[in-house]
C-alpha cells in the first residue's frame, strides 16, 4: 500500500495526540517521526521499548543535564534558554541560549570551561561545542 507523505504526517499527528492506532506500518511513523524530531515523543506514545528507545530517553537525560548544569553556571548573569519547549516532548539536538550583550564574553569564557569549545563566531552568534570534532 502506497502512503502519501501528507497522509504520514497526518497520521503522526493524530497518534502524538493519541487519536487512534495507527493504520500503518509503525517503521513508517518512526521514520517520519525521526525526520521531524519527535521521535521520543512517539515511542513514549505507542509505549515503544527497546535499544531505540533507550537511546531516545538517554539523548534526553543528557540534554536536561546540560540545561542544569549552565543554568548553575550563570545563576549570575542574563540569560534565557529558547527554542527548548515544544508542543511535544523530543530530543533537541541543541540548546539554546540567549544572554545580555554585555555578558556574552564573560558567559562563553564560563561555558568553556565546561569543556565546551567555540566552533563558530559571528557578530550575533557564537556556536560552541562539546566533544567530536
């Protein structure tokens, strides 16, 4: 049976919002729900265990302790996370900050200390990261 991409999407849609069981092949959500980043949120849904995801719960966890562990850091400063609430529960492949102009110097030097490393700069973004390359 050949499924359109917009039937996909709209059946996702109804199974995050827990309307019905879905009529198709689960392989197919789990790919459609993968490339729009709700992929924990589905498995959470149809109560989908395994290595997947274990590994979707643990990408979680860490993401969550990043967020702890920065907002201790710079208890002292302004900043704002964004773009980290999201009408459904996933595994952001970032995190977001905004911090006062002022303070942005100071924030990287602490966030550096971390572990992290500035990979990009630009005059309203500076890009940092931890581990790979």
């Amino acid at each position: 049976m050949l499924i359109e991409k917009q039937s996909i999407a709209r059946i996702l849609i109804d199974v995050l919002r827990g309307k019905g069981t879905p009529q198709v092949n689960v392989d197919i959500l789990i790919d459609g729900a993968l490339k729009n980043k709700v992929l924990l949120h589905l498995l959470r849904v149809l109560n989908i265990q395994g290595s997947l995801r274990k590994q979707q719960e643990s990408a979680m966890e860490k993401v969550i302790s990043v967020v702890q562990t920065i907002s201790k850091l710079l208890e002292n400063y302004d900043y704002a996370f964004f773009k980290l609430i999201k009408p459904v529960k996933y595994v952001p492949a970032d995190v977001d900050l905004l911090v006062n102009a002022q303070q942005v110097k100071e924030v990287t030097r602490e966030v550096v200390k971390l572990g992290y490393r500035v990979v990009a700069k630009d005059p309203y973004c500076i890009t940092l990261m931890k581990g790979g390359r």
